[in-house]
C-alpha cells in the first residue's frame, strides 16, 4: 500500500518504533505488576511499508533475570551457603 501523500517514510518508521515502545512499556507493567516470568513474546508489526517483525527475547531474559522472585532465590542461596 503506497504512503499517504505528505508522509515520508521516516515518518511512517518513527511512528512503528513508537508504537513498538509504547507496547514494551505496556509489557514491562503488566509483568512488574503480575510478577511472572514471561516465557516469550513477540510481536509483528504489518506497516504500508513491509512487515517489521521483533522478537523480544533480549526483553524476555532481562525480566526473567531480575524478576523479584529469583532475587529472593539467590539472596536465599547466598545466606544458606555462608
């Protein structure tokens, strides 16, 4: 689907990237606030311009790191070792 007339391409790509921060941000809410372990997510984006598809496993493995759970965990191991 060609681009609206006025619209420029970078434009159209500046708005995808926001649409993909405000989802990423909506995501980290929901995992902070139900405090669970997201297995994986992803998310494909259909723009006029092409697919943009993004796997968030960069975003998976820094929520699954620092969950509050698994920080108990390893002050847990710490203390039992000493």
């Amino acid at each position: 689907m060609p681009l609206m007339p006025g619209t420029k391409r970078r434009d159209k790509l500046a708005a995808d990237f926001t649409c993909l921060y405000q989802i990423t941000v909506a995501m980290l809410i929901t995992a902070t606030v139900q405090k669970t372990d997201i297995v994986y997510m992803n998310a494909i984006f259909i723009s006029r311009n092409g697919p943009f598809i993004t796997v968030f496993s960069a975003l998976r493995f820094f929520i699954t790191s620092f969950s509050p759970k698994k920080i108990k965990l390893k002050k847990l191991e710490a203390s039992s070792q000493n």
